[in-house]
C-alpha cells in the first residue's frame, strides 16, 4: 500500500494539483481574492430568500459547514504533526501554497457541482464531479465518473478519524490511568464510535447538515482559544517559527536531509487531504444547496481553504513548533496525534491534554458524520439509491478496523484514494473551466459587481 500511494503521489499528480490550482487562479483573474467578500455575504444568509422554492437540501452555509466539519478534521491537528515530523516545517508552506490554489480550485469544482446536478434513481438532485463530468462533458467521460465514484467510496472511509481519535483516548487518558492497553482496548474504543457515528450517519444529509452547523463554530473557537494561550506563552519563538517554516521551505534540511522534491510532496500531499481542494468531495456537499447560483455557491466554497489550512493548520503547526514537540520525536515511529497532545501538555500542564481531547472530539466526529455522506453519494451513483444504503453499514464497520488497524496503512490507503479522485477532479474541471468563466461573467454583469 505505501508502495502504490508513493507511485500515486508522484510528480505527475503534484503538477495536476499545483499547476491546476494556478491555472484556475490565473485564468479566472484572480477571482477569489477579488470577491472574497461577496463569498461572505453568501454565507452569512443575505440571499437565502431567493433560494427558499429551490430544489434542494440544505442551505449554503450548512453546505459549507459540511464541507468544513469534513475537511477540518483530525487532519488539521494530527495531519500537520505527521507532515512536520516526516516532511520538516518547510511542509507547512506548501501547505500553505496548496490552500492558496485550492481557493481557485473550489470556486470552479463547487460552481460546476451546481450548474451541472444530476438525478439519482429515486429522482433528487445531486451534485459532485462524476455528475458534472457525465452532464458536462458527455457520456464518453462517463469512465472518468466511475472511477472518481469506486475512489470515493473507499477515500470517504474515515479510517484516519478513527484510528487516531482512538490513539488520544488511549495515549491521553487510558495510559496515565494505568489502564491496560491493547487491540481489546482500541476494539472497544472502535465499537463506542460506531455506535455514536450510527446515531447521526442514518439521518441523512439534513440531519448531518443541522449537527455540522452547531458543532463546526465551537471547535473552531475551542482550538483557536487553546493555541492562542500557547502562543503567549511562547511569544518569543512565534518568529524564530516563521523564519524556520520559510528556511526550510526551499532547503528541506530540518528533517528531510536536504530531500526538497519530498518535502514538497509531503507537504501538498497534507495541504490536499486538510482541505481536500481538488479532491471533488466538497462539491458534493455544495451539490446539494439550495443555491439556484452556480458562482455564488462556488464564492461560498472559496472560503473553505482560508479557514481549515490557513487558519486551523496554521494553529496546529505554530503550537507544535514553538513548544518544540515536533522534534521530542524525532526517529521515533509514533502516531501524529501523540505529537500534538506533548505540545498541548507542555504548554498547557495538566489541562492541556483535555482540551485538545475535546477539540479532537469534536473534529473527528464532525468528519466521521460527514464522510458517510459522500461515500453514499459514490455508491448512489454506481448502483443506485436501493443499494447505497448498504454502504453506511460498511462504513461504520470500517470505523472499528480502523481503530485497530496500522496508522501507516491507513494513511496510505487513503491517499491513494483521494489521489486517483483528485487525478479525476482536476481533469474534469479545466475541461469544464470555460463554462465557469462565461457564467461568472455572466454573474458579475447582471450584479454590477
């Protein structure tokens, strides 16, 4: 599995994301910085009125917050960890990077998931890549759509989630407890979050559009509040940090010996799987808005990378950094989430360690309830709404693999994944760009802006 995600995550599929990212960037002329606040008012409700006899199932900002309470996981907390001890801190300013094209990248992906929806078997309005690469580009891609589909279902599988919310139940409360730990533990631990991933998953995308929407703004202030204090606390290495991330950008001396081709793959490589810009599966979650506006649902998904890479990963990274966690480690096989708790308890003695279990709740929840509904809509396509249904009880039975299971193989397994869907994504949308720039055009006109 490491073998076919390293070949997977080779050269080709970085200038895919990157250069496609820029492509986007340039070719709508800078549009998501331009109209960032447009984006905003979008989300905030200001046009919601007009949207109320719409087809659809949620509004744009539970779609949003969907989007988020997916990508801004345990990725965000353990993913960065995993790419500054592998990649170096250079990762993070490719991280960086990746979220800065991702704008673009999510303003076109998410604009075609609405202009061009599609009915499943029971007749609802969908939306995601393998409908705007069959309705946009003809029946010839439909080959595309399929395997962006099989992907999916196995790149929506929340292993990640899983196995390391289990690792800081474990590693955070069990051991200092002096409880026995093992795979009987962890299959215990995997079990409970079935049963409370079971609870929401079944309810459908209303119900996880509602839970999304009042769980994403707490985390996000929970864990901004916590690195805030750490970040007082040591003020003083905030800009030997920075310098650090920005030296190590170009050289890649600080872990990876030099090796910068593999210190950048490491570091868009977690870019793509916090943001999940280019990956398709965010536009799923804006497929179903009610939005009636391809560009003004894409002006809303734009914000997605600002907030869970550029603000989430960011605070991940400054935290484990500044307090030296990163390099506790170093040589050591352990799990990403290990290395953050050590920085939350450094930081923060004795209360630490709880208020990144809470966080870490909260962003892995979020995104085990999340993920089931683009894996359904996956099978949905392949055999229908009858069959699709199945798929959830795969996925909660995943859930409690993936707590006993190989970190490692977990992380491999769905990179390789969210590569081959991001391959499929990417292609189908600058095929489509053309479409997207005449309709913004379009947008921009007849609102004067």
């Amino acid at each position: 599995m490491n073998t076919l995600s390293g070949w997977v995550w080779s050269y080709p599929l970085l200038a895919l994301l990157i250069g496609g990212g820029l492509f986007f960037l340039i070719y709508s002329r800078f549009l998501p910085f331009r109209y960032f606040y447009r984006g905003i008012q979008v989300l905030r409700g200001k046009y919601d009125s007009e949207n109320s006899n719409e087809r659809g199932q949620i509004s744009s900002f539970q779609a949003l917050s969907t989007a988020i309470a997916a990508t801004v996981g345990l990725g965000s907390i353990a993913g960065v960890a995993v790419a500054i001890t592998m990649g170096g801190p250079g990762a993070i300013f490719w991280m960086w990077i990746t979220a800065i094209v991702g704008m673009a990248t999510k303003f076109f992906t998410c604009s075609l998931s609405v202009m061009y929806k599609g009915e499943d078997s029971a007749g609802v309005l969908q939306g995601g890549p393998m409908y705007f690469i069959t309705k946009g580009l003809g029946r010839k891609w439909k080959p595309l759509a399929i395997i962006f589909a099989a992907c999916g279902m196995g790149g929506c599988l929340c292993l990640f989630q899983a196995n390391q919310l289990t690792e800081i139940i474990r590693s955070g409360f069990l051991v200092p407890m002096g409880v026995e730990t093992g795979i009987k533990s962890d299959f215990i631990i995997g079990v409970l979050i079935c049963a409370i991933v079971s609870l929401v998953i079944f309810g459908g995308i209303k119900r996880i559009g509602k839970v999304a929407a009042a769980m994403v703004p707490a985390m996000v202030v929970i864990y901004f509040t916590a690195v805030v204090i750490i970040m007082i606390k040591y003020s003083s290495n905030i800009i030997p940090t920075i310098t650090l991330i920005f030296n190590d950008a170009f050289t890649g001396d600080a872990v990876s010996g030099g090796a910068l081709g593999a210190l950048i793959l490491m570091g868009v490589r977690r870019g793509v799987f916090c943001n999940e810009a280019g990956v398709g599966t965010a536009s799923m979650a804006h497929g179903a808005s009610k939005n009636p506006q391809p560009i003004r649902e894409g002006l809303v998904a734009m914000i997605e990378p600002t907030i869970d890479t550029i603000l989430i990963c960011t605070l991940t990274a400054v935290s484990v950094l500044v307090t030296g966690a990163w390099q506790q480690f170093a040589g050591q096989d352990v799990k990403g989430i290990t290395i953050t708790l050590a920085a939350f308890e450094t930081a923060i003695p004795y209360f630490g360690k709880y208020i990144l279990l809470v966080a870490a709740l909260i962003f892995a929840f979020s995104t085990l309830f999340t993920s089931s509904y683009y894996g359904t809509k996956c099978a949905s396509f392949l055999f229908g709404v009858k069959y699709a249904k199945y798929y959830n009880y795969i996925y909660v039975l995943t859930l409690i693999f993936a707590a006993v299971g190989s970190v490692n193989l977990v992380v491999c397994f769905i990179d390789t994944m969210y590569g081959l869907m991001a391959f499929c994504t990417i292609t189908g949308t600058i095929a489509l760009s053309p479409k997207i720039m005449k309709a913004a055009n379009e947008y921009f006109k007849n609102n004067k802006l």
